[in-house]
C-alpha cells in the first residue's frame, strides 16, 4: 500500500511547524510514507476558505497514493512505531476519531476510492451553507449522509490524544482521550502557537517521546 502524510501549513504556524514537520519526516522516513506540505499559496487565486484549501490539497493529492494521513501541524509523533497501516480498516473510505465534541478533522486517513472523491466534492458543496463554519463542520455533516461502512470510527487515543487538561471545562474528558506516554500522537487544538511550542518542548513530553 501506497501511503502518504498531508500537512497544511500557514506562516503563521511556522514556530509550531517547526517542531512537528521534522518529527513527521523522521517517521515517514522511518516507514517508507512520502511527506507532503502544502500551504494556501498553492492554490492561487485562492478560491476557498482557508479550511477548505486543505481538503483541495487533499482532492488534489498524487493518484499514486492509496490513502492519505490528512493532519494538521499542531500535532506531535510520540511514537513512531506505530505504523499508518495498523490504523487502516480494510473496507472503509475514510477512518476517523472523536473528541469530546464530536468529529474532529486534525487527523484523519482518507483512501483513494470513488466513494471518497465523492464525499470530498460534497464537503466543497456545503463550504457556503448556514451553519458551516469551517471544514471540519462541512466533513462532519457530510459524513452523516454516507453509506454504512464508509467510516471507520476509531477510539480517540489511537490517532488523536489532546492533553484534556489544556481544555477545562471538557468535564472529565480524561479518560477517553487524554494523551498517555505511548500514544501515537499528541494534537493541541485550539491553543496558541506560544503554548503549543511550550508543551512540546517540554520535558513532560519530550522526555516520553519514543525513539
């Protein structure tokens, strides 16, 4: 299988990134992935809200690919032995993870099928409607018209752990997703570039990364 890891990244996101792309490097590296970068200067003139210019990367991404992990830059490999491949369900299009709101689009593996372009084009579709604030709302409710089967839920921790003590009123939250030393990755959602470098640099986490 043919994998590859999208990231989109922005300017502003450069002191984040510059932590976290050299450790997606190093595991791809590590497991034979190609890694590819975009940025919203790809895509000129910029047609699209910002959100939505990543699933275009993703729409847009090589043929050659049999599925991509699509993630955002304010997540962290802690441990790299986990291979994508162990993540991938066998029939599903598109396999995902929920936080304590719902669905979430930080990280996610979408496979190169029909039924996924598809799915993409409607995300596109609802990009302007009434309650559509950004990409992640137009996957969930696209998600919520597809076929049995399409998705493949996993728990939050395998692809998505968040430090749930970073977000208070979560209400115990803790236990289903909260980053334990050993998880795949560590995402900060909704942080400040400031406290996303400061927790990755930290010896909390650095010091539990596995090598």
């Amino acid at each position: 299988m043919n994998i590859g890891i999208l990231a989109f990244t922005t300017p502003s996101f450069a002191p984040v990134a510059d932590i976290t792309v050299p450790a997606f490097k190093a595991y791809c590296a590590m497991h034979g992935y190609a890694f590819c970068l975009a940025t919203g200067d790809d895509w000129k003139p910029r047609t699209r809200k910002l959100g939505f210019i990543k699933t275009q990367a993703v729409f847009d991404a090589p043929p050659q690919f049999d599925a991509l992990f699509v993630v955002d830059l304010d997540i962290l490999i802690t441990n790299p032995l986990v291979p994508l491949e162990s993540l991938i369900h066998p029939t599903a299009d598109i396999i995902v993870t929920t936080d304590v709101n719902g669905f979430n689009s930080g990280a996610y593996i979408i496979r190169n099928t029909k039924a996924a372009k598809s799915f993409l084009t409607m995300v596109f579709e609802m990009e302007h409607e009434p309650g559509i604030n950004g990409e992640q709302d137009a996957m969930d409710s696209a998600l919520k018209f597809q076929k049995p089967g399409f998705a493949a839920w996993l728990p939050q921790r395998a692809m998505n752990s968040y430090f749930y003590t970073e977000y208070p009123d979560t209400n115990g939250a803790d236990e289903l997703g909260h980053w334990q030393p050993g998880d795949f990755l560590l995402h900060l959602p909704g942080r400040s570039n400031e406290r996303r470098v400061e927790i990755f640099n930290s010896t909390e986490i650095q010091s539990k990364i596995i090598k």
